[in-house]
C-alpha cells in the first residue's frame, strides 16, 4: 500500500471553493474531478498525494540482517530417483537401487510380463517392466545413457557388430524360415497360396514373381513357419542369394514337365555355398508331360542325393494346384525343422536382415525385417547399412499391427530416416544419439573408401597423361629446333559431340526391384549408343525426376509405382516421356526398342540379279564407236533402274549405273532368267570381256539392331 500524505478537510474545502468561483460550475461536479484526480486507499478510502510521504524507513540494524523467507511445510515426501537405461540386467538394477537381488524377485512377482526375468544376468528389454519395478519399491524413474556409452568418445568410436553367441540356456525353440526357390513359372507361388490359402499369383504382373515376399503360414499342427516366396525370373539373381542366405531351409521347386533348368541349377549353387538344407518338391505331376522319375534323374546328375537312391534330400511329388501330397510336403518340412532343433535368443539387442524396402505413399519408408536374435518392439532403435529408424509401427503381411517380433518371424517396420537397402545387417543399440553416431561413422569410412578409389583413377589417368607427354616430347626433339608459337589471339577449339546416347531415369516400387533392373543395365556394353542412368531410386515419379529429365533430356522408366499428378502435368507440357511398366522383360524390351530408334540406318545392299558377259560389240554414235556388252541373264532379273557392277577375277572393274538396256533392238526396263540382252555402261571407257560377270543390285535403308543380350 502507498504511504502518502493525507489531507485535511478544510484545505479541501477551501480549494473547491476557490476552483467553483473561477470555473463556475457546481460543487458536485468539481468534488468528483478532484476525488477522481487523487489515488485513494482501498482500505480506508483517504486520498494521498505522494508515494514517499508516511513511508516507513529502516533502521540501521535492519538493514544489515538479510532478507529471509519462510515457506509453508510440504505436504509430499520426496523420494529418490533411481538411473534406469535400456537392456539392463536386474544386477544392474540392483546395483543403481542399493538393493539386492532378492529384493528385485520379490517385487517383479508383482509385476506383469516379468517371469523370463528369473536370473541377475538376465537383461531387462522390456521399459515397462523397468518402470514397474522402480515404481513399486517407493522409487522414482530416471532414464539415462548406459556407463559404457557414457565413457565412449567420438574419437575411439567403432562400428557396432553383432553380440557374442548367447549361453544354452538363454536360447529357446523360434520357428523355421523356409525359402521357396526354382526356375520361373515352376509353380513356387501357387505352393505357397495352397499353404496359406490364398491367391496372391493372380495379381502378379505377367505370371511371374518379381518380388520376394515374407509371409507366417500356421500348419495344420499348430506350427508357424516364416515363408520367403523369391522370384524365379533371370533378373532376380540377387533376390534369390539373399533368400538363400537368411533362411534355415531351401524348398526347391522343380517341375515335373521340364525338370532340372537353369534358375533350378542357380539355386543349388547358392544353398550348397550357403550350406542350407534343401527338400525338392517335383511340381505339376498332374500334367500330360509330367515325367517324375526323369526329373529325379535330373536332380541326381545335379549333385542332389535323393532318398530313394540312398542319400539325405527328400523329394515330395506335388501338385500345388490342387493341393496333391502338399501335407505330405509340409510334415517334411516340419521334420527337418525339428531335426535341426532350431533355437534362438528372445532377449537382449535385436538383431535381424533386411528382407526388401519399399516406399508406400500413405505410411512413408517401410522396410521388411527379418528378425534373428532379441526382440523387436515398438519405440525400438536400429540400424540398418546407413539408415536408422525408431520403430513406429509393425505390421504383417496382411497389414494387421503387431505388438512384437520374435526371432524367426518377419515384419514390416516404418519410421526409417531414410530407405535401407535390401541385404543389409539390422542391429538394435540403445539410444538416437547411438545410431546417429554409427550413421555417421559409416558414412566417413565410406567417402574414405570412395577416395581412395578416386584417387587410384587419378593416378592411373596421372600416369597415362605422362606417357602420353613424353612420347610427344620425343617426337619433337627429334624434328630438331621447335618453332615459334604464334602470338596473336588463339582460335577457339569447338569438339562437336556427335554421341549418340540415351538417358534414362528409373524408379521402382522396392529396392530389390531397381536392383533388378539396374544389374541387367549392366549387361549393356556397346559402344554404338551409350546408355546413361541419369537418376533412380524407390518410389512414385515426383516434380523433382521430371525436371532432371528435361535438363537431361531423359526418358522415365516406371516399375510398379505411380506419378504424382503436379509430375503428369509439368511431363505433357514439357514433352517428356513417361513410359509404365509391371513386367522386367518388358521393361528392358522398350529400353532397347528407344536405343536402336536413335541409331541411324545403314545402308543395304540387295542383289536382284546377275549375268554373263558373251561378247563386246561396238556401236557407232555419231563419230564414237561405244562398247556394248552383250550378255545373258543367269539369275534373278536385270533391272534398268539399279545399280550394276562388273567383275572380273573377284576384282570389282566399275559400279554404277546403265545408259541403256536392250533387247532384240527395243530398249527395255528388265530382262528376266535366261535371256540375252546389251548393256551399255554409263562409263564408257570401261572394257568388258567374255567371262566378265554383272551383278545387278539396289540398296535401301535398314534400322540397325543393338546386339545386347540381357540374359533372359
């Protein structure tokens, strides 16, 4: 409250008296103007006139005690908080509470989804059951780095590997991951739709599988099984190496009507290098063609020892079509499965392949992970080639969320920073600050490696430039006293560049796609028109490609994806071509229709008919006596209009044109087989003789043809 001086009543009235006789105007009116002017105390309602008047000042001894503030008790009593960190083991925990171990059992027995975590060593994935821990013992939460990942620097920095292999008894029995493998058109999706009894062939791009999928099949006894469907086409090489080298069993598809191919041959190649075991299911026995016992032949001089001749490969006759012996196929499936005892580690750092990556349009960079160590959560941190994602989602195949991913089982994971590439190594760590560092590691060895291999086709065009040099350094010592430079202004030097090429740019729905198509881009080695990849990647045709295409004057090539409509618009008005396709070999056919419309054509030659000189005769024409061949047609016909060469002894004496054909004394425009008829040269100081030959013939223009061969 402001300490101010008060007034007295009389001075107040004795200046609203003087302020009515000099305004004139009523006392009620200048009362209000005055009160109004003045601040008032709420408490007592007096009028003040200054805030430094009745303040109350301190004294000495005041002054010099501080200032101190008592605040009210607190209600609440606070508890200590205790550092927690991601797959810490419940040592650790104990350690960073002050407890013992047998205190944390206690408290876990009531606590959900705790059970697995029976042991001191046993680490904790799970931040719920953390929290719930803490939470229960009277504690509060604090999350915090690991100590080791604390006393890290940048500057020691490693890449992160895979964990050591885990204890026996840590592992548990995880599910198969059985790759269906074979030659194109043999049948491998149509099994696969019989076993989990659905019809995923009939929306496939021309009958073929381009892409491998991952899909859980539940058998008939309860089992799940991971299946991995890799295309059989020649372009899906890489698709099919990778399948074989992520899976526990290899079911080779063979048909029984064709038998032992050669994708059928790639396959074993790649599961004896990969040391996988393989089932032959002989296919398509339901067909006229079908010959079983041949295609068992077949397999044996492949090297696969079959079991009815004694080896360890089973061989299953199938008809996928109508689902004939497919449980026959499956209890095999399940016994090899059994008797390799396959087990794996549920806890600790998740570790896993990148099975394909795609972009989807409505859920952003989705990548296929297969997971083969620890357990994939939501809100997981991982690292795959030089891309990392918090995971923000699992899906299955049929697009239904999963909570979890455990060892053995597949799932597609969004929330990637940037796309992955198939084949790549997933590795969990612990937190973003982790992956960003590895991320960021990775990419300095990488542009380290990319320097030195720059820097090796430096030195090699160093090492040429020099040669070269000194070469022509000799050569003009060896001329003797050099000449004098001219001093004026240097012409410019224009170098046309008459190339003829063709640019291109590709996008594909999925990673393992474009690999596809850019490995059958590398078969092209010719040298008549150069193919330039001026830009691809994953996804629909933004504004971004078409621009690229203008400045480059490059035609896009689509695989499976749409384009944007700002990027349909900016393409027709600019005349840029944008050709779709769903199918790799047709894909690869219209690239090369484009390549050979840009070579020029060549010119043809096409014989029409040939003859034989009898006899010269000289014909007088004014005061010229011309040479006149006669001769007889032997072949095809003679026309007056083409071209015509003489030869004599394979030694070509004129090519060019006739003045005149004639036959019997009438000139003519074409003289048939076996008909005499006289030539007349357009040159006529050329000689012929008996036994000469004249070749009529005419040429045209003819496109020229590339002689690529794409393997397929």
């Amino acid at each position: 409250m402001i300490g101010i001086r008060k007034f007295a009543s009389g001075s107040l009235t004795s200046i609203l008296s003087n302020q009515m006789r000099l305004k004139r105007e009523s006392w009620q009116t200048q009362l209000k103007k005055v009160l109004f002017s003045f601040p008032m105390c709420e408490r007592c309602q007096g009028i003040y006139t200054t805030p430094y008047c009745l303040k109350k000042r301190k004294t000495k001894e005041e002054k010099k005690t501080p200032k101190t503030y008592e605040l009210p008790p607190s209600q609440f009593k606070q508890t200590k908080a205790i550092d927690i960190w991601k797959n810490m083991t419940v040592q650790e925990l104990a350690n960073s509470m002050e407890k013992d171990c047998d205190h944390l059992f206690e408290v876990m027995m009531y606590v959900d989804n705790s059970v697995y975590f029976d042991k001191p060593s046993s680490v904790i994935s799970d931040w719920q059951v953390l929290q719930d821990i803490v939470k229960k013992s009277g504690y509060r939460c604090k999350i915090v780095s690991p100590p080791n990942e604390q006393e890290n620097s940048m500057e020691d920095f490693q890449d992160i590997t895979k964990r050591p292999p885990a204890s026996e008894d840590q592992l548990r029995p995880r599910p198969p991951v059985v790759t269906i493998m074979g030659h194109v058109d043999h049948g491998k999706t149509t099994l696969l739709d019989t076993l989990r009894q659905s019809s995923i062939v009939q929306s496939e791009f021309g009958g073929i599988t381009q892409h491998i999928g991952a899909f859980s099949v539940k058998l008939k006894s309860g089992e799940r099984v991971t299946m991995l469907d890799t295309p059989g086409h020649a372009a899906f090489s890489a698709m099919r190496e990778r399948g074989a080298h992520a899976t526990d069993i290899v079911v080779l598809v063979v048909a029984a009507d064709d038998g032992v191919m050669e994708q059928t041959v790639e396959v074993f190649e790649m599961a004896k290098e990969a040391q996988v075991p393989i089932i032959v299911a002989v296919n398509k026995i339901d067909k006229p063609g079908a010959d079983i016992e041949r295609t068992k032949r077949m397999l044996a001089q492949l090297g696969l020892t079959l079991e009815d001749w004694g080896g360890d490969v089973q061989a299953v006759p199938i008809s996928a079509l109508k689902g004939t012996n497919v449980d026959t196929l499956v209890e095999a499936i399940a016994l090899q499965a059994e008797l390799m005892g396959l087990k794996a580690d549920y806890q600790g750092l998740v570790e896993g392949t990148i099975i394909e990556a795609s972009t989807d349009q409505s859920r952003g960079k989705l990548a296929t992970v297969l997971v083969s160590r620890g357990t994939l959560q939501r809100g997981s941190i991982v690292v795959a080639g030089l891309a990392w994602a918090k995971v923000r989602s699992l899906f299955n195949e049929d697009q239904q969320v999963l909570q979890q991913v455990t060892p053995g089982m597949a799932a597609q994971v969004i929330g990637w920073r940037s796309l992955p590439s198939a084949g790549d190594l997933l590795l969990e760590v612990n937190s973003e600050k982790k992956a960003t560092q590895v991320i960021k590691w990775r990419e300095e060895n990488k542009m380290k490696e990319k320097a030195l291999e720059d820097l090796q086709v430096i030195q090699a065009k160093m090492t040429e430039h020099q040669e070269v040099y000194k070469t022509q350094l000799e050569q003009r010592r060896k001329l003797g006293r050099r000449k004098l430079k001219p001093t004026g202004p240097r012409q410019k030097e224009f170098q046309e560049d008459n190339e003829i090429r063709v640019s291109i740019v590709l996008k594909g729905d999925v990673d393992g796609s474009v690999e596809a198509i850019l490995d059958v881009l590398d078969t092209y080695s010719g040298t008549v028109c150069k193919l330039e990849l001026v830009h691809y990647g994953v996804g629909g045709v933004t504004l971004s490609d078409v621009e690229l295409a203008i400045a480059f004057k490059a035609i896009i090539y689509t695989f499976n994806v749409g384009v944007l409509n700002d990027a349909v618009e900016k393409a027709n008005s600019s005349a840029v071509m944008i050709k779709k396709h769903n199918v790799i070999y047709k894909l690869v056919d219209d690239l090369k229709e484009e390549m050979e419309k840009k070579l020029p054509t060549t010119e043809v030659e096409e014989n029409l008919g040939e003859a034989n000189v009898l006899e010269q005769f000289l014909v007088t024409e004014g005061r010229k006596k011309i040479p006149i061949a006669g001769c007889r047609c032997v072949k095809g016909v003679l026309k007056k209009n083409a071209l015509f060469r003489l030869i004599r002894n394979e030694e070509i004496l004129y090519d060019g044109k006739l003045e005149s054909m004639r036959h019997l004394k009438n000139e003519v425009d074409s003289i048939k087989t076996d008909l005499e008829c006289g030539l007349r040269l357009a040159d006529p100081s050329v000689q012929v003789r008996p036994g000469d030959v004249i070749i009529c013939y005419v040429t045209r223009q003819q496109s020229q043809t590339l002689d690529w061969d794409p393997g397929f």
